[in-house]
C-alpha cells in the first residue's frame, strides 16, 4: 500500500520560473530555466591586481560568503568562467591583458568592474593607469567604493544575476549586442 506523501509547507522555493505547476510535474519555457540555471551558478574570473582583492577575499571567506549564490566555484582558467571580476588599479600596460582574458572566455560572458580604480582609475589619474576598465571591454555592473565593502561586492554581485536572469537567449545573436563589442574591436 503506498503511504501519501508529505510535503513540508515550511520551505519556500525562490526565484521558480513562471510556469505551470501540478503534483510532481512543472511546465515552463526553456529561456526561463536557462536563465534561472546561468543565475544560479555563475563561475567568477577574480582579476585582482591591488587592495579590492583583499575584499574579495572577505567576501568569498566564510562571513559573507558567495558560495551562498551558487559561484563558490571560482576559476582561473578564463574559457571555464562567465563573470570577469576586475579589482583593482590597473595599469595600462595590463590594459591588453584584461581584454586578453576577456576575448578568452567564452559567451554569455558578463563583467564587473569592483572599487574606484577598475572602474574609474580611482584616485590615480595618472599617465600610467588605465582610466577603467571600459576602455578595454565593456563592463555590466560598477561597484564604487575605494575599497568597496563585501556587502558593495555582494550588491553588485546581485545586480549581475538579475541581468543573467533577464537576458533573453538571443541577445548574444543581436545587431545590438554586435555592435556593442564592434565598439570595442571585437568580431
Ligand atoms: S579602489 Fe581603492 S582600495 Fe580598490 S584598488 Fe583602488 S586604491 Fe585600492
């Protein structure tokens, strides 16, 4: 005899797609689930070059914890991550550098520019340092702050996963989305 099954009505599930929902089955649409799986698990890129590193760290450490939005995988090999995260000053001689890895990774790629100096040259407005980073790639998400704090991390990281979840899977194909990296000398 099967016994009825029991749900616990205590837990709540966020962030489920739209759809259409019975006993043991959902029906929703492929873009949705795509995008809720891209969200969901995201393979940061930590380019750190000054002192925002030492927030990173902070916010991959066990207190703020990034593991908690599913990116506690974090990669140095730039063809397996998504989310190029760029912390710190850098120097225009590291400007090709940046857009080497950047060109590396594969689409649907996204970009974080974290603390003043990646996204602005911060207070070195000098002959040396690259003025941001959106002079060599383009950027998704700034996060001010000289250094910015975890939660400013964090904040951005979430403005990151909302563009994941609302980017169509199309885009990538787009006269927009082209013309955007042409701006920048990407085919
Ligand atoms: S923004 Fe401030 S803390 Fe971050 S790398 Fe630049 S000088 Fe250092």
């Amino acid at each position: 005899m099967s016994r009825p099954v029991q749900y616990n009505t205590h837990i709540k599930f966020e962030g489920i797609p739209e759809g259409y929902m019975g006993e043991g089955f959902m029906a929703t649409n492929l873009e949705k689930v795509v995008s809720m799986a891209r969200k969901n698990s995201i393979w940061p890129l930590p380019f750190a070059t000054s002192c925002c590193g030492i927030e990173f760290m902070a916010t991959m450490a066990s207190h703020y914890d990034l593991a908690r939005f599913g990116s506690e995988r974090v990669g140095f090999s730039p063809r397996q991550c998504d989310l190029l995260m760029v912390m710190g000053t850098i120097a225009k001689k590291m400007g090709p550098v940046v857009r080497q890895v950047y060109l590396q990774m594969a689409e649907p790629r996204w970009v974080m520019a974290v603390g003043a100096c990646a996204s602005s040259g911060g207070v070195f407005d000098t002959y040396s340092v690259l003025q941001g980073i959106d002079q060599v790639v383009p950027v998704d998400v700034y996060v001010p702050g000289c250094p910015p704090r975890p939660e400013a991390i964090l904040d951005g990281f979430l403005k990151i996963q909302e563009l994941v979840n609302a980017e169509g899977l199309r885009r990538r194909y787009s006269d927009q989305y082209k013309e955007l990296l042409s701006g920048y000398g990407i085919q």
